[in-house]
C-alpha cells in the first residue's frame, strides 16, 4: 500500500492552530494587548472599528522588536518569554506559547510597525494570510503598533459564527476592561468606530475601578487585604447593599492573570451569605498573588482556568478575608427575624382545657368560580376581563371536543385537547403557594404556576411586540439606571425591542441611561432590578441559544415577571391564570421548556389506596 500520510503546509497548520487561539476578535484584542503588557508598555491604545471585524489596532510604548524579531515573532512557536522547560514554572508574563502572532497573521491582514529605543529606524511588516507581502523599514515612534484588518477574511465559516456587532463588542470591552483593571499605573485609551470611549490616566486601584465603572462606583467598595504564606489577597468588595441582580462586576485575578473560578466564587458567596438577599450578586475586584509554582496556568490560551494546587485553603483565606473587611465596616449578618416569627404562635397557642377543636368546612354545591358574582367587589374592567377568561373556557370546552373529534393540530398539544373538555365544575385550590390544583373528570390537575405565568406573559408580549400596540406608563419620576460597560452596549442593542415592549428608555452618559416609562404590568417593580434582571437573562438566552433579539428580550422578561412571589392568589387570580394558560399556544410547556401541567388520574389515585 503507498503512503499516505502527508505534511500540512504552514500556511494551512497555522490556520488550524489560529482557530484554538483566535475564536473571535475580543480573543484577538486580548492577546495584542497582553503582548504589549509583556512589553513593558505603560501607555497602550486600543483602537477598533465594526466590532473588531474591520479593524482591531493596538498602539503601544513598550519595549518595540528589533528588524529580525519582527519578522520572527510571526512564526508558530516564536516567543522570547521562555528559554527552557524550567521557565514554564516561573512564567511572570502572558505569553509564553509563541502563537498569537502567528495565528493571528494566518487569518487576517496584518500590518506591525515596531521600534526599539536603541535602534534608530522602525521596521514595518505586512503579512497577510501567513504570507509576508512587505517587509521595510520606516520611521515611527519607540514601541509597537499592530494593525489587524479583516479577521478572517479567508475562514469565512468563522466569520459567519460571530454574534452582532453589539455582542462582539461587548466581549472586547471585557477583555480591555480586565487589563485596566490590573494596571492603573498605565494609562489605557479606547477608540471604537472613530470615538474616543475610554481614557484611564494612571490613577490608583479604587479609581480606575471608579473609572471604568463610572458613577461614584468607588464609594460602593470595600477593601480586603489578606497576607498569608500561601497567598496574599488584595482588592475591593462591593458594600452588601450594592449587590445587583446581574452578575456584573465579579472579578478574580491571579498574578494579574484573569481568571473565573466557581469553587472561590462560592466562597465569596458564602461570606456575603445572610448579607444580601438571595439570587443577587455582590461585585469584587479581588487580586491574589499566589508563587507561580503553586498554580498552573499552563492551560489552553484562550480559557480562563487555572488549577491551584492547595484550592481548599486559599478558600478559607478567601472567605475570612471577606468577613474580616465586614468586620472592620461593621457589616455583619443580622437575625433574620422572619424566619424567628414563623415560629411564635401567639394567640393560636393550643389551649388544653378546650381541646382540640377541628376546623369547620362549608360547602356551598352551588358555587361556580365562573359565574360572575355581583357581590364580589371586582371592577367593571376585572370583570370584563373575568367574562372573556370564562368565554375562554367555555369555548375551548367546545373546541376540545371539536379538536380531538376532527383534527390534530400542532400548536394544540394533547394537554390542551384533553383538559378543558374534561374540565368539570372547577374549584381551585393552591397548594404551597406553588401549584393551582382543580379537580377534573379524569383526575386531580396540578398547574406550577410560575412556569405557567411565564407561557402567559410571553405570549403577551409577543402580541403587544407584535401588534406594535406597546402600553407604556410614563414614570413619574424617571429612574437613571448605570450598568457595567458591556451590560451597557448590549442595552443600546436592544433599545429598539425594549421599545416595542413598551419601555421608554434613552442612553444618558457613560454606561447610564434614563427610564422615562415601563410597560404598565411593571409600574410596582424596583425598575433597576427589573433591567438588571432583564439583562442576566437576557446574556443567559444568548449564551445558551441564538435566537432573535426580541425573542430573547421577550422571553427574559416573561422569566423575570413570572418568579414575582407577589402574586395573590385569589378565586379570580387563580381562575384568570388557569383560563389564560388553556388560551395560550402550548399550555404544557413553558417558552424555557419547563414542564407546567399534569394530571394524576383517578386511577394512580385509587391505586394509592390499595
Ligand atoms: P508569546 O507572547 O506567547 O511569546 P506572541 O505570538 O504573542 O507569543 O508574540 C511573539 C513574540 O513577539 C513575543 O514573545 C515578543 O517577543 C514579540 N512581541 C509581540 N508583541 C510585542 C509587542 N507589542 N512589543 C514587543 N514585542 C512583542
Ligand atoms: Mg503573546
């Protein structure tokens, strides 16, 4: 048999390698800017253009390469960082690996010019796809400028993958956003599409973090300062009470490293525990300088992970360092005296002489939930609203029988062909506060109501977003709200959906905006939570499926009305929900998938009794 194993060109190995190191252009940004802090810089430009897609430029004062190195610091495996195995345990820069310049070069047009301060000329390089179309030399200031133009111009499929340009930015405001805020002794600036967005002079920690998040920020913090043989831990906490809805501002950084952490995120948790109420999240900005031979960063460039080899102290160091930045700002957990009151039963103290006496139940055969009782003291417009929900019902009485007689549509799934037909002389009983139950014909119907609130409000909004007939309530007085930069970018994306759904908000200064009106079922809420929420969610949906923007808006926003715990449950509340939901296009499932009916059939309930 002949051979057939062959070589990969460069050109082609590198632009397999590229992919692993450049998923998008924030992976590019990130590796320029890391190259130029390794450079020793302490003045850097990042400079971008159509969300990097154009152009991602960064302009630095560091060390600058001399006429060889410029050309061989595109090749795979070029790297000054290290000599010897033996180094990959001391690693003090990001680099190390040799490949960013050479993958980048692979995909993209590049242009390098680059000047030592000892040399007298700069060299500028041109290389495009792998290949060097110009190599000369030039005049330009000591230090490096690299010019990236049209990232992937020859892997169109990857250029295809990338999000918006609103999403894609918002990644590389991160990334530029975690090297400010390791270095607030250099000075950054950022142009996007040709507007200055960002200059951070050289100013201490508190104010850079001040800088970047913009709004008094700094006085929200607390400073934590551990020493300890394993790690010293240095930064900033947020003060309980600024705890957000989105997990914004959450910062670890090792050895000036970014990175995400889950296991010393819990225990940041678990300090702010009792502190901050639940599903919201405190910021920090917290700095660990731990020996490079106790952690090991040697791990894919483009994660975020790294392993510490004794994880299970530098936790508790992590939690007591917190405790103790409370403790010295007399933050400290309070009782939680709702819990205690649950237990005091005051006047419902049991009574022996009188003995036990069961609670007396009247039944009435006559009620019917549907019927409309003048004496209910629900106003002509609830009533109104009550009469369409019991047309709702009688009618998808009569269309049950129809559906399940004549056809099998898709929309109208068997739960919803089977129910209202079998729906017999309804009364509805709540249960833990969770479940609507109302007995049936054919069994006991359970209804989980958030998920059941959540196919409702979807729909609805769908209409209104739809109709284009968005009821919007003006505030009156409006709210300014400020959210973390990329938060912030994302929000200007989605300002026109916002609108549609009947939100009145207009963009007001650096990562503020004003919220002149909100759709009316919103008026009671804490309007900042309510965006804040929004947008958790909202990054979630994107994450973890791309569908459309208003979409995903609509959907964050159903999720987010739905987990109100407000909600009376009332006769009619419960009566209206049911009614709305057998309306609705899919009443068994939630638009998150979440399962929100079933019935226990007469039989498994007899069965129980065997
Ligand atoms: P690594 O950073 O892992 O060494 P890169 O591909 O990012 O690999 O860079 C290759 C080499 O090019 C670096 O080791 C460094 O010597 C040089 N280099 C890259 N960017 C700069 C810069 N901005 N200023 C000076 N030298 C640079
Ligand atoms: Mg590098």
């Amino acid at each position: 048999m002949s051979d057939i194993i062959k070589i990969l060109p460069d050109n082609v190995a590198n632009q397999i390698a590229a992919g692993e190191v450049i998923q998008r252009p924030a992976s590019a940004v990130k590796e320029l800017l890391e190259n130029a802090i390794d450079a020793g810089a302490d003045d850097i430009q990042l400079i971008i253009k159509d969300a990097g897609k154009t152009l991602i430029q960064v302009v630095d004062n560091g060390c600058g390469m001399s006429e060889t190195d410029a050309r061989l610091c595109f090749e795979r495996h070029a790297t000054s960082k290290i000599n010897e195995a033996g180094d990959l345990f001391k690693i003090h820069t990001y680099g190390f690996r040799g490949e960013a310049l050479a993958s980048i070069a692979a995909i993209a047009q590049l242009e390098m010019k680059t000047k030592k301060k000892s040399d007298d000329v700069a060299t500028s390089i041109l290389i495009e796809g792998s290949q060097v179309k110009e190599h000369t030399s030039c005049s330009a200031a000591d230090g490096t400028s690299i010019a990236v133009k049209n990232l992937f111009f020859n892997v169109p499929a990857r250029r295809n993958f990338l999000k918006s340009d609103a999403t894609e930015t918002s990644y590389i405001i991160e990334e530029f956003n975690r090297v400010a805020l390791v270095y607030p002794e250099k000075s950054f600036a950022f142009y996007n599409n040709g507007k200055l967005v960002s200059k951070l002079e050289k100013m201490p920690l508190r104010q850079r973090i001040n800088s970047v998040f913009g709004h008094n920020y700094g006085e929200r913090l607390i400073s934590i300062d551990e020493s300890t043989t394993v790690a010293d831990i240095k930064g900033f906490i947020g003060k309980p009470e600024f705890a957000r809805k989105t997990r914004g501002e959450q910062y670890f950084f090792v050895n000036k490293r970014y990175i995400k952490h889950p296991y010393l995120n819990h225990a940041v948790d678990k300090a702010y525990a009792e502190l901050i109420p639940e599903q919201s999240y405190p910021s920090y900005f917290i700095y660990i300088t731990i020996d490079p031979k106790n952690v090991d960063v040697n791990i894919h460039p483009a994660k975020t992970e790294v392993k510490f080899f004794d994880e299970k102290t530098l936790y508790s160091i992590l939690k007591a360092g917190i405790r103790k930045a409370f403790g010295s700002f007399n933050i400290t957990p309070s009782i939680d005296f709702d819990v205690d009151r649950a237990l005091d039963f005051g006047a419902t103290v049991f009574n022996r002489e009188e003995g036990i006496k069961f609670p007396a139940v009247t039944i009435n055969p006559d009620y019917n939930p549907f019927r409309n009782n003048p004496h209910s003291g629900i106003s002509d417009e609830t009533s109104k609203q009550h009469d369409k929900n019991l047309k709702n019902w009688e009618t998808l009485y009569e269309l049950g029988k129809e559906i399940s007689a004549n056809k099998n549509t898709d929309e109208k799934n068997e739960a919803q062909k089977e129910i209202p037909m079998e729906y017999e002389n309804a009364s509805f009983f709540c249960f833990g506060k969770k479940y609507i139950l109302t007995p049936m014909k054919s069994g006991l119907l359970f209804i989980d109501i958030v998920p059941a609130r959540e196919r409702i409000l979807y729909e609805k909004f769908l209409e209104t977003a739809e109709n284009q007939s968005p009821v919007c309530q003006r505030l009156l007085f409006p709210k300014t709200i400020t959210l973390p930069p990329a938060d912030a970018e994302l929000l200007s994306d989605i300002m026109k959906e916002m609108r549609l759904l009947g939100f009145d908000i207009e963009a007001f200064g650096k990562n503020t905006f004003v919220v002149n009106g909100v759709p009316s079922d919103l008026l009671d809420e804490d309007i900042n939570e309510t965006i804040e929420r929004l947008m958790e969610s909202y990054k979630k949906n994107q994450l973890e499926a791309s569908c459309e923007k208003k979409i995903n808006l609509i959907r964050s926003l159903a999720k987010n009305m739905a987990a109100r715990t407000d909600l009376k449950l009332t006769d009619e509340t419960m009566q209206a929900l049911a009614g709305q939901l057998f309306a609705s296009s899919m009443p068994d499932t939630s638009p998150s998938g979440k399962k929100i009916l079933f019935i226990l059939s007469n039989e498994e309930i007899e069965k129980k009794f065997k």
